[in-house]
C-alpha cells in the first residue's frame, strides 16, 4: 500500500560512479525525472559520460527504444540545491560515515516536501546514524541496489528502528512497481542479508588461497563446476573490488565481532599494494 505523497516520479540521486550511475539509469529508463549530483563539475562530466555509454549499449542491445529520450529525462548538477523538489533522494557516494551523515544533515535542510523520503545504498553503515543525522529519521532508510544494478534484480530494503512504515512501503512500490526489482525486507545490521553471507564466503576463499591449500584457478573451478555458481568467489573478488570486499568485512566485523568475518592477511597487503581487481587491472587475477 500507498501511503501519504503517492507514487514517486522526481528522484534525486547523490553520486554518480559505479552505482549512483546505476542507480539514475535505471530511475530514468522506468519514466522518472531524475536529477543526480555530483561532488564537482569534472566528477559529473565523468557521470554523464557514464551514463550516455550505458545507455548506448542498452540501445544497440535493443533493451531501450532511444538512449537519447532516456537521457532526456536525466539531469546532472553539481548543487544539492537542484534536489529541493524531489520526492525521493537516493545516497550514493563514498563509503564513508562522516561524508554520508554531513549530506543527510544537508539534505535535511533542502529537500522541501515533509514526505520526501532520503535513501541510502550505503554497504555497512547503519542507517539509523544516518536518520539521526536528519530532524525526519521516519524518513531515512536503506535501499540497497546490486552492481550492475541495470542487471541485477535485487535490492534489500533497510527500515532502521525510527523508519515508518509508511517511508519503507513507498520505497518498496517505487523499487518493485515502478523499477521492477524485487525487493527483500533487512533489519539495520552490517551486511544485511547478502554481503554477511557473501562476505564470509569470500573471505574463507582467500583464506584457502592463502594457505596453499589450492590454486586460485581451481577454486573458483570448483565453485563454478561443482557448486553452479556463476562465477568463482576469487573472481567475485575481484569485481566487487579488494578494498570494498577488505571495508564490508571490516564493518561486518566491528558490528559482530567473529572470526569469520576478520579480513585475512592477503586481502590487507593485497589492497595495500593497490592489487584493487578489475577496476585496477590487477588483483587475484590480471585483467588486460
Ligand atoms: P564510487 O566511488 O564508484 O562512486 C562514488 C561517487 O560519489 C564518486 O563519483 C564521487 O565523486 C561521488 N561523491 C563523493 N562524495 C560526494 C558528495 N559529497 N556529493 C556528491 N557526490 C559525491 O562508489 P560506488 O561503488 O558507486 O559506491 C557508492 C555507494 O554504494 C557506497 O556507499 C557503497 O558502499 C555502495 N555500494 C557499492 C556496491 C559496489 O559493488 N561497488 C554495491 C552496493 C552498494
């Protein structure tokens, strides 16, 4: 059910790499007006530039009629005054507490509308820091999108102890009736549902690399031909990028305190080196 301020069409986004772009996209591609900000004017001709290639190879893959109407409906800035008329704001920058809980306070002050709802993709921070960083924390929850959000069909949903139901029932229409994701229902805690499974999971793989137990090559084989999986947990790795995958564990460690989720020695020295995976060429494996 719909509660009070209806279907949402005015988004704002708060970042534009890897998964605000993401997320703007596919805002813009269900019909919505989005208007999405960044930190400065270079970041945001990085965004668009994003944005425009994403879209051209939907167009040419045939999954959008026009890349140029859907990015019609697209609007960069680089001022979070640009978001004063927005039904809804989704987070999406750094992973980091301070910066984040600094933009709510920001937003708190702009965004007009009382029902409003302010959205965090945040990984591990709680939301409830984030909620008490507004005077609405009714307002603020988690709406957690998957990279490649275009792809990915998932999208956890973070109401923290002040949320009301009213803001996580808006927020699951807009993310299942108007996105077409699915959405599944998290409490406040690091990691959700999926990364404190995932991140475990991928920790114990490093952990096996680590020992010589087995080749990185054959343990991803043996999850990819023994287990289904799509790909191996090193590959995973190294997709979701070493320094995110070394901060989630972090996070799921400081909240839980158990070994399972203790970064192992290899994946520190790993992002100290700045082995980083795909987004810096090299990690568990090289990529051209
Ligand atoms: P990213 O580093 O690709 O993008 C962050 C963007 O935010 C940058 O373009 C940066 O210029 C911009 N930015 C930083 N501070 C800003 C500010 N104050 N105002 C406006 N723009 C600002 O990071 P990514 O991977 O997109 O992650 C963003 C968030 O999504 C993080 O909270 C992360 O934990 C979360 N997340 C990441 C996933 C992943 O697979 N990378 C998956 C799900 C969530």
């Amino acid at each position: 059910m719909v509660g009070e301020g209806g279907v949402m069409e005015r988004v704002g986004v708060v970042g534009c790499g890897l998964m605000g772009a993401g997320i703007a996209e596919v805002c813009a591609r269900a019909g919505m007006d989005v208007v999405v900000v960044e930190s400065s004017e270079v970041a945001a001709a990085a965004g668009r530039m994003r944005l425009a290639k994403s879209l051209e190879r939907a167009e040419a893959k045939g999954r959008i009629e026009s890349a140029s109407e859907v990015l019609g409906r697209l609007r960069l800035a680089t001022e979070l005054d640009a978001l004063a008329d927005r039904e809804i704001v989704v987070e999406a920058i750094v992973e980091d507490e301070a910066a984040k809980t600094d933009l709510f306070r920001k937003l708190d002050e702009i965004v007009v509308s009382p029902t409003a709802i302010f959205a965090s993709n945040t990984s591990s921070i709680p939301i409830m820091k984030l909620g008490v960083a507004t005077s609405r924390p009714q307002n603020v929850i988690g709406v957690h999108f998957f990279n490649p959000v275009p792809v990915l069909r998932l999208v956890e949903l973070v109401p923290s102890l002040l949320t009301s139901t009213d803001t996580t029932e808006r927020a699951r229409a807009l993310v299942e009736g108007v996105l077409g994701k699915k959405a599944i229902d998290c409490q406040d805690r690091a990691g959700f549902v999926v990364n404190a499974l995932l991140i475990p999971f991928v920790l114990s793989a490093i952990r096996m690399l680590e020992s010589g137990f087995a080749t990185a090559e054959d343990i991803d084989q043996g999850l990819v031909l023994g287990a289904a999986h799509p790909q191996g947990p090193l590959a995973l790795a190294d997709l979701i990028g070493l320094d995110t995958t070394k901060a989630v564990a972090e996070s799921l460690y400081e909240e839980f305190k158990e070994p399972l989720y203790a970064a192992p020695p290899l994946l520190a020295r790993m992002v100290d080196a700045g082995l980083l995976g795909r987004k810096s060429g090299r990690g568990f494996y090289t990529y051209a």
